[in-house]
C-alpha cells in the first residue's frame, strides 16, 4: 500500500494502517 500523508493523517494513523498490514501477513 502507498502512505499519503498530509495535513489530514497523523503519524499515528499511518502507523496504524502499517500495522495492520503487518498482523494480515503474519496470520
């Protein structure tokens, strides 16, 4: 997946969404 971030997005969620794409390969 691509990250856009921008004045809308934190960090946080950025690194949330990686996450959860991380817990998805692991499974």
């Amino acid at each position: 997946n691509v990250y856009v971030v921008n004045g809308e997005e934190s960090a946080e969620e950025v690194f949330e969404e990686i996450k959860n794409e991380i817990s998805k390969l692991l499974k």
